[in-house]
C-alpha cells in the first residue's frame, strides 16, 4: 500500500486509533507541498533535457587516472 506523504498519518489512525499531533501534521503538509513542488519542477521539459544532458556526458567519458592511462592518449599499443 502506497499512499505517498500521507503514509504516517494515516498509519498513525489505524493503529493508535487517536489522532496526531500539530507538529507531526505540519511535517507532513510540509513535505506534502515540497514533494508536489518537486515534482513540478522535475517536469519542466528543460529540466529532463538536463538531466538527459549530464546522463550522457557522464557515460561519455571515464576521467579517472587509471581509464586514461589505459584507454586515453597515452594508452600503450
């Protein structure tokens, strides 16, 4: 069962049967709203272009010692 931000609440009532606290209520709107916020900027099409950016560049190019060594311009042949 999956019910996202909301999760510990609603657990809360069934087991304790009593109702939460005001802190613990704001938590959860809390991150309820930063969640939703989150969401809506991740959906931006130019934020998936720049994650598709970095996801590319990162595979492109091994920049450790070792992988230059062996496979960059000064790789034995």
């Amino acid at each position: 069962m999956n019910v996202g931000p909301q999760w510990s609440p609603t657990v809360w009532k069934q087991v304790t049967d009593s109702s939460q606290g005001c802190h613990f209520i704001k938590l959860y709107e809390k991150r309820e709203k930063q969640l939703s916020l989150s969401n809506k900027s991740k959906s931006h099409p130019q934020a998936q272009a720049n994650r598709w950016k970095w996801k590319v560049s990162a595979a492109d190019e091994s920049t450790s010692k070792s992988a230059k060594s062996s496979y960059g311009n000064e790789a034995i042949q």
